[in-house]
C-alpha cells in the first residue's frame, strides 16, 4: 500500500519507518528541506534507539522515502498521514491546529483517487470533522475519508511500541476506510494485536483520556511521596504494594521530580480546555497539572536544604536533564525548572547527560557541560540525579564522594539508598518519598 506521511518529527518519522517495515511504500513529508537532506542522508535528526538502523534498511530495501514535494508525494496515496505538532496555544491552553489545518488544505489539494486522510497528531475532540470540512473546501471533487489513529509511542521505545502495541486504535465514519486501515496495520492484525475500531469522536478522546490518566498515577505518587516523607514511610514499598493490585498496576507508580515531555503536559492541558470549552471542567486534571508544578519546586527546596538552605557560590552537579532516558527531548523535563533556579540562586552547575546536550545548550544557558560524572563531581559541593540514565543508576558512589568538596547527594529518581550513600561517605542523602539521612551521624569508613 502506498503511504504518504506528512510532518517528520518524532512521530512521523518513526511511524513512517515502521510503516515501511510493514512493507508499505512509504513518502515521508517535510517543508523543512534540511531536515529532509539529513534523511536522505541517512541521518535520523532525533534519538531513539534502533531507528537509524531500521530506516538505512527500510530505504536500502526501496520502501523508504523523503520529499519537501508534498504534491507528489500525496497524488496516487492510498492513506495520507497527518503527523504535524500541535503545541500548547499561547494564552488558552488549546492545542495549536495551525499545521494540522495547512495540512489538510495542502493534501486536498493533491489529492488524486480515493484517499483516506488520517489524522496521526493528537488533536481535540471534533478536529477530525474539521479535517474533512477543510479538504471538502479546498477541492469539492476529491474523494475522500478521514480517519483518527492517535499515536501511543513512549520516546525510548517507540519502536517496541509500533511493532508490539497494547492497541491500535481507529476512528472511521465508513466501512471503506476501515478496510484500507485494517490493510494498514494487517501485519498486527494477524498477530492479534488489538485493534479499537470505534467512530472519530471517541478515538480522538481515547488518546487525551489515556495521557491524562498515566499523568494522573505520576502525580498521584509524587503527592503520596511526600506524605511518605512526613510519617516515616518509603514510597518504594507503598508504590510495590498499591502495584500488585491489578486494578492498578505498577506502571508509572515511581516517584520524582514530576513528568514533562512532549505530550503529557500538552495534552493534559488541552483536555483540561475542552472541558471548559463544554462547561465540563475536568477537576481532576486541572489540579493534576498544577501539583505537577509544585512537584518541581519541591525538588528545588530538597536541593537548597541539602546545601544549607542556599546554593551561592556552590558547585553542583546534575546528572540527566532530558526528561525521561534514552530520548534527546527537553521538552518540559523538570530540569527546565529545577537548573535554572539553581543557576539563578548563584549555583556553578555542571550538567552530564547522554543526549541532552544537543538541545540543552540552548534551553539551559549558564550552566558547564560535561561528559565525566567523575570529573563533573571534583570539588563539587552537591550531586543531583535528575534523570535516571543507566549510565547513572551503577556509578561507584564511594569514587564520587572522594572527589566531592561536600559529599552530598539529591537522588530524585530513587536509583540509590540512604544507607549505601552513607555507606560510600555521604554526609548527606535526600531522595523522594523516603527517609533520607539528611543529617546523618559522621559517615561510615570504608
């Protein structure tokens, strides 16, 4: 089947692949010609692990292409995939349709034979009838469909996801574009992946419902964490407990320094626009995403504790700034909050991570990069572990302490415990939801 997917950022580029390695002819779309020529070139622009390697094979193979020619890529398409951001609209919270709608126009425009239009990007409720209102307009004569495909990819593991999905799910308004979706996705079909067949209302809702609910469990945890800390409990153990319950599970149960990325805070903030928009507020995630906020701040207050209640002219170390691990995405990661109050309170912070520096340097100005963790420690007065890179989860604790001018450690994601950092020579250990020898007896000796 023949597939043109506009728009190549995180989620068209890897759905484009894994289209192709389905075995479909696949177009990939992008005004941006330097980013195309990066393609063309074999050079994927974002980290995820595994995906160069499956885009060299799947353009090596002829399935695989890229264009800035959207027209061509469009004209003789059976499905033409829409894959363009929706940011969070400045001053209401709504998710931005500008690129989605200029999309539509544009494919309605080169529209050739029967096509089905899919809308990939995370849009409102209702979008999907403005789609086709929109190509309705721009060329009367096409024959067409819409369909709703949201994306459930983690960034990470994307291409796990793809391959090995919990659910695929599909909103169609006719029997026709259904068929040519089920073609689509024949090779999880016949796996017995499931596949949510539903109208395009509910489709667009699953995908906000679903973000929503997953930032919920975040946040849920980061507030028991805290209380944990007061009566003297471990969050570890609460989340372990409260997990084994199937009807809640243990995803997404870990305590830290509060979620970001691309789609949780976006998402969660439209969904909570929608509601208003319809006189329905949603209570839930409105306070969701105001105590994801306080999350963060409480992160910087851990730190400033650690140091004595002010971090003037201390060196700190800061270990992973990206959001989450095995991704490059900055995107509202709680570094965006946690190093520059640092930074601003009189801190010298080194940051070490594995792929954020590439759009870090921009985001984080102030702050020394490095790539040592060991020599990022000399002389530094305090350790933050932010992001919970393997790189980082088996460090040698006791080399760092002997580096440190004040061996103190903020472990935010709960990689160690108290006792093995005082173990190592730690004077100080704070971590998230737990009892954290913040003024613990001299250290042990080794």
């Amino acid at each position: 089947m023949r597939i043109a997917m506009v728009g190549t950022g995180y989620v068209g580029l890897v759905s484009g692949v894994c289209f192709s390695d389905f075995g479909h002819d696949v177009t990939c779309v992008d005004m941006n010609a330097g980013k195309i020529a990066l393609l063309e070139a074999g050079e994927v622009p974002i980290y995820e692990p595994g995906l160069d390697d499956l885009l060299k094979k799947n353009v090596e193979a002829g399935r695989l292409s890229f264009t800035t020619d959207l027209a061509s890529a469009v004209a003789g398409a059976e499905a033409v995939f829409i894959a363009v951001g929706t940011p969070t609209r400045r001053g209401d919270g709504h998710a931005d349709l500008t690129y989605v709608m200029a999309a539509a126009e544009d494919i309605a425009r080169a529209i050739d034979g029967y096509t089905v239009v899919v809308t990939k990007s995370t849009v409102p409720v209702g979008t999907n009838r403005k789609v086709k209102q929109a190509i309705a307009k721009a060329n009367p004569d096409a024959e067409f469909d819409v369909a709703s495909n949201p994306e459930f990819l983690r960034e990470g593991a994307a291409i796990d996801d793809f391959m090995r999905p919990d659910r695929v799910v599909v909103g169609v308004q006719t029997e026709r574009a259904g068929d040519v979706m089920a073609e689509i996705y024949r090779p999880l079909f016949l796996r017995d992946f499931p596949i949510v067949v539903t109208d395009l209302e509910s489709a667009e809702m699953i995908k906000y419902a679903a973000n929503a609910f997953l930032a919920t469990k975040i946040t849920f945890i980061n507030e028991i964490a805290s209380l944990c800390e007061r009566v003297g409990a471990d969050v570890k153990e609460v989340a372990k407990g409260i997990g084994l319950d199937g009807r809640i599970g243990n995803k997404f149960l870990h305590a830290g320094p509060g979620f970001g990325g691309s789609c949780f805070p976006k998402d969660i903030r439209a969904l909570a626009r929608i509601g208003q928009e319809h006189a329905v507020p949603q209570s839930i995630v409105e306070t969701v995403i105001r105590v994801n906020e306080e999350v963060k701040h409480r992160m910087i207050d851990k730190i400033m504790d650690l140091c004595d209640g002010s971090v003037n002219g201390k060196t700190i170390t800061v270990l992973g700034v990206t959001f989450k691990p095995n991704t490059d995405d900055m995107r509202e990661a709680p570094a965006l909050t946690i190093v520059p109050a640092l930074v601003g309170g009189g801190a010298k912070v080194r940051v070490i991570d594995p792929q954020g520096r590439r759009e870090g340097e921009a985001l984080l100005p102030g702050v020394n990069w490095m790539d040592d963790p060991y020599k990022a420690a000399q002389n530094a007065d305090a350790l933050v572990l932010l992001t919970e890179w393997n790189e980082f989860r088996a460090l040698d604790l006791k080399k760092l302490a002997r580096k440190m001018e004040r061996p103190r450690l903020a472990d935010l994601r709960n990689v160690y415990s108290a006792k093995d950092a005082r173990k190592a020579g730690f004077e100080r250990y704070v971590s998230t939801g737990r009892q954290s020898m913040e003024r613990a007896e001299a250290p042990l000796k080794s």
